[in-house]
C-alpha cells in the first residue's frame, strides 16, 4: 500500500497548500454522480404543431415563458463553462503542484481555456455513451415491466443494470479521468487521448480498480465521520432545546435551532464535498503521471507474485 499511501499523501499535501482550489473543486464536484441527462425523444411528431410544444412558434409568443428558460438557460451556461474549467484547472494544478502558488487566479483560468472544449466534448461524450447504454440495454426492460407488470422483466432490468451497465460506466469514468490527464498534461487532441487512455487503462486497470476503491471508502470514512460529528455535537443542544421547550410549553426554540443545525450541516457538507472533491482531482492526477511512465503495480499481482 506504500504507492497508494504516497499518492494519496502527496494529494492531501497539494489539497492543504492550495486553498484556493476548492472553489474549482466545488463546482468539478457538480458533475460528479449527476443524473442531469435531457430526454431528446418527441412520442408524437404531431406535437410539432401543438401549442404546448415548445417547437411551436406559439408557444416561444409567451415571452415569459421564454424568457424563463431564457434566464435557466443561461443560467446552465455559465454553471458547465465554470465545472469544465475547474476540471481542468485542478488536474493543472496537480501537474504542477510546486509551482501552483505562483501563478495567479486569472491565469490559471486563461490557461484552461486553451483545453476547455476538448475537456467538454470528452464530458459530452461520456454523457452520451452512458446515456445510450441506458436506453438499448436496461429502458426497455424497465419499459416492459411497466406495461405488463411480469416481475421477469424487473428482474432482467436490476441484472442489466447492476452487471453491465455499471461496470461499463465505471470504465467510462476511468477512461474519462486519463484522457482528461492526456489533454491537459500530455497536450493531445481528443481522439488520440482517448485512444490512449485506452491503452493506459488496458495495462493498469488493476491499479485503476485499487486506486478507485481506496478513494471510495475514503469517502465513505469522511462521510461517516461527519455524520457521527454532527449528531455528537447536536444532540446536547437538542436536549437542552427539547426540556426547555417542554417546561416552557414552546417549541420555536426547539425548531430554530434544528434550522440552524441543518444549515450549518449543509454549509460542512459543500465545504467537504469542495476539499474532497479537490483532492480527488488530484489524486487521479498524480496516479496518471505515475502509471503513464510505468511506474506503480497492482497490490494483488505483487501479493500474487511474494506469495507464489
């Protein structure tokens, strides 16, 4: 575990160093886990020419409507230019984590830039992939059981889902991390750093598989950890609230301060998700410059290899 532990340390060390990073870390965290896929499909081609179709020139006449979606619209905008750039900035920084203090805000934000539409037509792309896998293999099945309600049908969408399509989206995600690395660090195009994420994946996939699990239960730990914090440091106050509140026959008291617990939770929530999500970043990053030149080895194949 001495390769991992150094990866992981090093990531720790740059995440505590460079503060300003978790603001990127933040919003690279949005992306993370998040179901925000558009359903493309139209049941009926005549919904062209309804008025409640937004493809009706009627229906863009309510201006407030449009100008809603025009402001929700925008809104997504400016929220994907900020989560590719923090993507990039952080791997980066990660590249150059001795010299990531000397360079301004503002540069940093230029230099992503040169690397922004690579980074979102690789996150398209992944978005996409996953997206299509869904609706071939499990939607149907799902659709199936919906409509005839035979428990065989549910029984073959959960398998799907759980046996195929999740290991094929945590491949797409580890081929999504190594080209992201190709393209900023290396400087390659979009098709060769997939092709060669491919290629570095194929002869580290265990090390990819370790290094995943170590970040997941690493999450898990910080997930747990803040819970248990939460509940240790809140439960006197509660009490103290609880008694107060029965002997004065009032329970404002009571709620105000679970109001104000539950903001405080949420506020340690994003704070962690924003320094975790940072170190993460950098964890991946600093794994891929280590693999890339072939340096590191799976802990089973060396367990493997002193127990032979």
């Amino acid at each position: 575990m001495h390769f991992y532990r150094q990866i992981l340390q090093q990531a720790w060390e740059h995440t505590k160093a460079h503060r300003w990073l978790w603001l990127f870390g933040l919003f690279a965290a949005l992306i993370v886990g998040n179901g925000g896929e558009i359903d493309i499909y139209f049941n009926h081609l005549g919904t062209l020419t309804e008025d409640t179709s937004f493809l009706s020139p009627s229906f863009w006449l309510r201006w407030q409507l449009g100008l809603a979606i025009f402001g929700v619209g925008l809104l997504s905008m400016v929220v994907i230019w900020f989560i590719i750039t923090a993507q990039t900035v952080l791997i980066y920084a990660a590249n150059h984590s001795q010299s990531a203090g000397g360079l301004e805000f503002k540069n940093y934000i230029k230099i992503a830039q040169k690397y922004w539409w690579s980074i979102f037509v690789l996150n398209l792309i992944q978005k996409i992939f996953i997206l299509g896998l869904l609706l071939v293999l499990a939607i149907p099945w799902l659709a199936a059981f919906l409509q005839y309600k035979i428990l065989y049908y549910e029984i073959m969408y959960l398998i799907i889902s759980f046996v195929i399509l999740v290991p094929l989206a945590i491949l797409t995600s580890f081929l999504f991390k190594y080209a992201a690395n190709y393209i900023v660090i290396a400087e390659q195009r979009l098709l060769p750093a997939l092709s060669s994420a491919w290629k570095l994946f194929r002869r580290n996939w265990l090390v990819s598989l370790e290094m995943a699990g170590l970040i997941f239960c690493l999450n898990l730990l910080v997930s747990f950890s803040l819970l248990v914090i939460y509940i240790l440091s809140s439960s006197p106050f509660i009490i103290l609230s609880t008694v107060s509140g029965l002997a004065a026959n009032s329970y404002s008291g009571l709620l105000s301060f679970v109001l104000i617990a539950y903001y405080i939770l949420v506020i340690l929530i994003v704070l962690l998700g924003a320094v975790f999500s940072t170190f993460q970043w950098s964890a991946w990053t600093i794994l891929f410059k280590e693999i890339s030149v072939g340096r590191g080895q799976s802990k089973i194949t060396r367990w493997f290899a002193n127990n032979k």
